[in-house]
C-alpha cells in the first residue's frame, strides 16, 4: 500500500514538472507580449472554481517563484566582474 502512494506521489510530480516545463515557456511570452490582457485573465481566473483556475498557465505566485529562482540561479551561474 505504501508503494502505490509513493508511486502515485511521483507520478504527480513528474506531470507537475512536466506541465511547469510546458507553461513557463508560455505564460512568460504570454506576460512579455501582453501584460494587460494577462492581467485580465488572472482576474478572471480568480473568479473560477480552484480545480478549473489556471488550467493552461501556470499561477501568478508560481510564475513568479520559478521566475525568481531562475534569475537567481542565472545571475550565480555567470561570473561577476
């Protein structure tokens, strides 16, 4: 029983990882391009039920987690002067 729930847990992290890796891409142009009408959709996003908020974005707060974690891990990888 307790393998199932671990393998079960790991399926959900893979497709979390994997929708993150689909989503960032598209959420990052999307906010680039048109913030206004991003703006808009978290508006209305918010007003959703919480199973059907964000179903082809990622959310604001993680959007903005991953964001901050790549540009940190950026800014360590290249050499300062």
């Amino acid at each position: 029983m307790d393998f199932m729930k671990l393998l079960k847990s790991l399926e959900e992290l893979l497709y979390e990882l994997v929708a993150w890796l689909v989503f960032y891409p598209l959420t990052m142009w999307r906010s680039v391009i048109t913030p206004l009408r991003m703006m808009r959709y978290a508006d209305i996003e918010l007003s959703d039920r919480l199973d059907d908020q964000y179903d082809d974005t990622l959310s604001p707060p993680l959007f903005l987690l991953i964001t901050l974690l790549l540009s940190q891990g950026l800014s360590n990888a290249l050499p300062s002067v």
